[in-house]
C-alpha cells in the first residue's frame, strides 16, 4: 500500500497539496529473522515532496518530517541531513525528524534544493536505512512586477499612415513562476498615446487607430503599462515608454513665396548670363522636397534651372535681347517634386506656377555685321585695286552711328569706308589659294565700340602653268637594245588646279619625229620612251637628249617642252650596265653625291690638319732660327707685270736678287750662334753669284717640268734662293741627324703632289656627276 498517498488524508488537510506528487523510495534488504534464515523485509523511508514558500516571514519555518518506517518511537534512532544548504538553510530535529527552513527563501534565486537523509541508531552506532535523496521546492508568491528589458524603444513609420498600420510590439517580462498560477500572466495597456495608437493587450503590438500629419507633428510619446495575474486585484505593474517618429512622405507640392517676380536684363548680357532667383517652399523634408522648375515662353529667350543645394530657380538668358526690338518680356515659370510615388499622385495634380517680368534695358552695342561670315572669290592675276567684295555693318542703336572699317595685318588687300575690299598686290593661286581675314568695323561716334567678322577670299585658278615632268628622270639604253625596246615610263605634273582631273597629252617635238627614240602616249597621263631602231654605240654618241612636249586640258591649252637626257651604257648579257656615259662614271663605280660629298669633307678636314701642322712648323721655326726666317722675307720680291712663261727670264731682276744677296753678306753677325744657325740655309755651292743663282734657276725649271702638278706655265712661281756657301762649311750642330728628323720639311714636299692628285680626281668626279 503507498502510504504517501494517504498521508493528506490522515493530516485531514486534502486542500492543501493539490499540486503535490508523491514519491516513494523504499528500500528492500535482505534481514535476518528468527522465524527464517532467509526472509524478505521491506524497509523504507516514509516522506512527502517537500514544498516551502518563499519569502516566509518566520525565522523558523517548518517544512516536514523525515521518518522511517523501522522507528518505533523509542527514541534509540538519530537523523541526519546531508547535501548543499544542510546545516545552514535546512536543519533537521534528530529525534523527530522534523525540518525547518532557517532563513527566508527566494524562488527566483533558487527554486529547487537537493538533500540527502540518513538514520542511525543510537544503540548500535549503525545506519539503520541506506541514504536517501529528497527534494525540496521553493513555491513562487506573486513578488515581481513586470519589466520591459528593451528599452529604450523607438519606433518610426509614414505619415498618413491608414489605421491599424503596425507600429512596434513591446514585451514586457515577469520573474515568477508562469506556472504557479496567474503570477506571471501579463496584460498590456495603453496609459498614453491614445487617440491616435492602440495596442493588443496580449501581444503588446502598438497599432496606428487614426491618421497623422508629420507637418503638424512629427513624433509622439507612448506609455505603456504591463500588468501580472491577468490584471486581478493585487497584481503588479510595469511601464515603458515609445517613441514614435513619423517619417516624410511627398504629400505637399511646391508653392512660389511670391506671385510676381519683377527681373531686368541688358541688351548686352551674353547668353547664359544670369538674370534672377525664384523660390518655391515645400512642407516636405529631404528628398521629397526636391523640385524642378520650368518657363512657359514661346519667345526661347529664358530658361531655367534648379540649383539643387538651395533649391531655388536660376534664371538665365538662353537666347541675345535687344531693347531696339523688344524691350519687355513676360513668362510664367512652374515648379513641380522631383519624385512623386505613384500613390501620391493625388497631392500633385496641378504645378503651381508664378508670373515673371523682365525688363529689357538700352545700352551702347557695338556694331553688327550683315552676315556672321563672309567669301568672296576673284581670278588670280586680277590688276592691283580689283574688288573681292563688300561687307557691311550698322549700329543697332537708335542713334546710328557711321561706321569705319579695316583689316587687320594684310599686305594683300584693303578696304575703304563703304566696306568694299581691293587687292593691293598680285594673286597667285599656286603660292595661295585662300586667304583669312578679319574686317573690324567700328563706330565713329565712339571708338571702343567694334565688332568684327571673318572674310575668306578664295583665289580662284587661271591656266597660266604648263605641265611638267613629274620628276628628273635618269633614263639609259643598253648599245646592243632593239627597235621598239621600251626604255623609260614618264608622268606629268601641273601647279595649276583643274575643273576636271588634270589630262596631259605626250608628243615628240617636230625635230625628234626621225630620232632614235620614240613616245607613246598611255592615255593616262603618262607615256613611254621607245627605242627607234636597232643598237647603239657608246664611243660615237654616248648621250641623247630628246624634246618631249606635254600639253594639258587648260582652257586655253599650255604646253611646255621637256629635255630628256638618255645615255647609252655597256651592257652584259642580263641587262646590267658596266659602262656608261661620263655623266654615269661615277655611279657605275658606286658613287653617290652623298658619298662624293663625304669623301670632299675629308680631304678638306685632311688639308685643314696639314696647314696646321705647317703653322706650327713655321713658328717653331722662327722661333729657332729668327736670323734665317728674316733672311727669307727679303727674298720674296713682289711684280706687278705678268710673266711670258717660264722661259721669260726678264721676269726676274737678277740685280735686285744679287744685290739682296751681297748685303746680307755684309751683315754684321750678331753673334756666333746665330751665325752658325744662318750658315745652314745657304747653299753649298761655291762660285760667283751669278752662276750659281743661274744654276739655281735651272734646277728649279727641271723640278717644275717634271712635277705633274705644278701650277700653270703662266702662274707666278717664287724661290727663296739663300744665297752662297762657305767653304768653312757648317758648323751647328743641326746638321746632325737628329736635326734632320726634327726639322726635315722634304715630307711637305713628297705629300703636296699626291693630294693635289687626289683632289684633281675627286674635283673631276664631282663636275662629271653634276
């Protein structure tokens, strides 16, 4: 039988553990019995769950009893409490049995406690029972309010928004027991926010009960209140507070601050100058306030834009006014939001729009042209003062004033005060055929006033160029060539411009018609040379020169003759050129001009090196020998007459020559170094001065005669003769051979021949090929 269970009926209190379940540990063990060696008693613990309100006021609160079935109430059994919170929160009578709660207990900080029990008896020292676990719970009082634990809440939604819009839920918590009763059931109120929120007293969701306008009022407070126990008398409470924003929807248009708009303009004002501002307010914030403004003008001669910082209209000049003939304006502007939903298109049915006035006022312009531009045309070759054309300009201004015109930096042409243009010098077409100028009208009245215009001239073409080879042609026929052997295609060119495409006709000229050479015209501006017979002979006639005549399509005609130089070459089986003509030396040998050119520089540069070296000898020279380098100038004599030849003697004054020679004998010797350096520039030759200047001439003549690049016969040659020697002989030291490698000019001599020879043939090269 479960004695738990009918232990509320032998309390006589079955009220008062409705809710409790009973738990039965018994223990069975194996005892020995003196009516059997082996009986089975059934032993156990006899004990309700244990419940113990919280928040008790007693320091002393009794819970229940612990006891055992195998105590008989002699008292010879001990309880003991074992586990967390024994001895301290719980304590146990050992006699009895009996459990107290010692302190006050807080469901919230601990609902449920874990005990162990044991019995002993007293008599033996022994556990009568095993240990057993218990429980005890802590039951729950309603002793926690509600709490919002999200706060703070904020919450935002569209003005306008229609009833029943959901807005936020807010939930509110409870500490106690939900189990336990209505302890932890909540109902949500609302304290504040009515008429225009509601919420659900359940769920706590807000809902919107009636429209808003944000340009009325943009946010609201909410209080709510949470209530525990479903709201039954002696039930707690909690509160919370919302704040609702409402955000902008476009449900305003734009309105002008002004109805009329009073704005003014000079004629003069460029196009896109800005003339005035207009403002349209809007209720709406952000985006939604963003606008467009536009003008109703049939004129085209405002417009608008919008400055989308400040939200205002900018209107500028979209086409030039002029007071002379229309001083005053008047324009409607509208202004409408950007964006618009498509749901709120209902608020925007019509723009709203204002009326402008704008006032044209005069000022001084300057002078106008007829035209923007202007082109004239005349013949090339027109006589000096022909006129192009005339331009025209008037002041738009009431007054009229005259005008003077010019041209700025021509040499070509000018203008007079009507505005019609002259040539001032001859027109060629093939030099220019446009020409670009700028005629500045200005008001005589007042001279700051100009304006001016472009003037294109075109030039237009006579036929006063004849047709011309295309190119210097360098045609050649081979000697064994055939009759009708094409040798050379030509073309043509002409300077001047044609209507049509340039047509040139090619013809022999009326002497050539029995040459060896013939043309044939292709038809298309160009032509072939055709050899006229059979072979040809490099040593009797190595070069032709044909006259081609070439006439084009002009009107009148013009026709040029054209020299074309063919030379005849020596040519080898397969066609190649050996030998040609003189003009050809040069190229057959792999010349060019640009090579010619490079080989002159040499040589010049070679030259150039050798003169100095010459300089440097010389005045090495006189700075050694100061006394022989005087000695020298004396013997350069000047004439004036021209010679006969080198057979005219009588070009000569032998007594001059002697007499030069004998007074420097006579010299008195400075000292006897520069006499031994003076001895060695005479000859050695001894005998009178007479015949040993004549041999001295002879031999002079023989060097010429056998020099192959002496100068011309009837050229002036000059010898510096130094005189007779002295028996005595030298007696300087520069007779030594070192003397005569340091200071031996015969070099000089053996390399003028060689480079005369070399640039005579270079200077032939050079003339051949040009």
């Amino acid at each position: 039988m479960n004695h738990c269970s009918l232990l509320p009926f032998m309390l006589g209190i079955p009220l008062l553990w409705p809710c409790l379940t009973a738990i039965e540990n018994s223990t069975t063990e194996e005892v020995k019995h003196p009516a059997g060696p082996h009986l089975r008693v059934k032993r156990g613990w006899m004990w309700n769950q244990f419940f113990v309100p919280e928040e008790m006021n007693k320091t002393r609160h009794h819970i229940g009893q612990l006891r055992s079935d195998l105590d008989n109430g002699n008292n010879s059994f001990q309880y003991k409490l074992l586990g967390a919170g024994a001895g301290t929160i719980f304590v146990i009578d050992e006699r009895t049995g009996d459990l107290y709660a010692e302190r006050k207990l807080d469901r919230e900080e601990r609902s449920l406690y874990t005990l162990r029990a044991q019995v002993i008896d007293t008599t033996t020292g022994k556990a009568v029972e095993p240990e057993s676990e218990f429980v005890i719970r802590v039951s729950d009082i309603n002793d926690n309010e509600p709490k919002f634990l999200d706060e703070p809440y904020e919450a935002i939604v569209p003005e306008m928004s229609p009833e029943g819009t959901l807005v936020i839920q807010v939930t509110a918590s409870d500490a106690d027991d939900p189990s336990s009763g209505n302890n932890a059931r909540l109902l949500y109120s609302l304290l504040q926010g009515q008429p225009y929120f509601s919420i659900e007293p359940t769920t706590g969701v807000i809902r919107i009960s009636s429209k808003m306008d944000r340009e009325l009022q943009d946010e609201y407070w909410v209080i709510i209140q949470a209530k525990d126990m479903i709201g039954l008398p002696g039930a707690l409470s909690g509160t919370t507070s919302v704040l609702i924003k409402l955000s902008d929807v476009n449900d305003n248009k734009p309105i002008f601050k002004d109805s009329l708009y009073r704005l003014t303009v000079s004629e003069s004002a460029p196009i896109g100058t800005s003339i005035g501002k207009i403002m349209a307010y809007d209720n709406d914030i952000g985006e939604n306030a963003e606008m467009d403004y536009s003008i109703e003008d049939d004129s085209e001669t405002f417009d608008v834009i919008t400055n989308n910082e400040t939200q205002e209209g900018i209107i500028i000049l979209k086409k030039k006014v002029d007071f002379e003939h229309q001083n005053y304006y008047r324009v409607r502007a509208k202004v409408k939001n950007r964006h618009v939903a498509e749901h709120l298109r209902e608020y925007h049915t019509e723009p709203y729009t204002t009326l402008i006035k704008v006032q044209v006022e005069d000022d001084d312009e300057p002078p106008v042209f007829l035209f923007s531009y202007y082109i004239f045309e005349i013949l090339e070759g027109s006589p000096l003062g022909s006129s192009v054309g005339t331009v025209s300009a008037t002041d738009p201004d009431q007054r009229q004033s005259p005008i003077g015109y010019s041209i700025t930096r021509s040499k070509v042409f000018s203008i007079d005060n009507n505005g019609t243009i002259t040539t001032t010098n001859n027109l060629d077409r093939e030099i220019s055929a446009w020409y670009n100028l700028t005629v500045t009208a200005v008001e005589k009245a007042n001279a700051e006033q100009m304006s001016s215009v472009p003037v294109y001239v075109q030039v237009l073409n006579i036929n006063d160029h004849a047709p011309e080879l295309s190119e210097y042609y360098e045609p050649y026929v081979c000697e064994n060539a055939g009759s009708g052997q094409v040798i050379q295609t030509i073309s043509a060119v002409d300077r001047d411009e044609s209507i049509e495409d340039h047509h040139f006709r090619f013809n022999l000229s009326v002497e050539e018609k029995n040459s060896s050479f013939t043309i044939i015209d292709n038809e298309d501006n160009t032509a072939v040379i055709l050899t006229n017979r059979n072979g040809f002979s490099l040593q009797e006639e190595p070069v032709f020169y044909v006259s081609i005549l070439i006439a084009d399509n002009g009107i009148p005609s013009l026709t040029s003759t054209n020299t074309l130089t063919i030379h005849v070459c020596d040519c080898d089986s397969s066609g190649g050129t050996q030998t040609c003509s003189d003009r050809d030396l040069m190229l057959s040998m792999g010349f060019r001009t640009e090579v010619v050119v490079a080989v002159l520089i040499c040589i010049m540069v070679i030259f150039g090196f050798i003169f100095l070296i010459l300089g440097l000898k010389q005045r090495r020279k006189q700075t050694l020998f100061p006394e022989k380098s005087e000695d020298l100038r004396e013997n350069i004599f000047r004439y004036d007459d021209e010679g006969g030849g080198e057979e005219d003697t009588e070009a000569f004054d032998v007594a001059e020559l002697r007499g030069r020679a004998v007074r420097r004998e006579r010299k008195a010797r400075r000292s006897g170094g520069a006499e031994a350096r003076s001895l060695r520039g005479r000859s050695w030759q001894v005998g009178p001065d007479s015949a040993v200047f004549r041999r001295f001439i002879l031999e002079k003549l023989e060097e010429a005669d056998t020099d192959p690049c002496a100068p011309p016969f009837d050229s002036l040659q000059t010898y510096a003769f130094e005189g007779t020697g002295s028996l005595a002989g030298s007696l300087s030291s520069l007779e030594s051979a070192a003397s005569d490698q340091e200071e031996n000019y015969d070099f000089l001599n053996e390399l003028g021949p060689r480079f005369k020879r070399l640039a005579c043939m270079f200077g032939s090269a050079v003339q051949s090929n040009n």
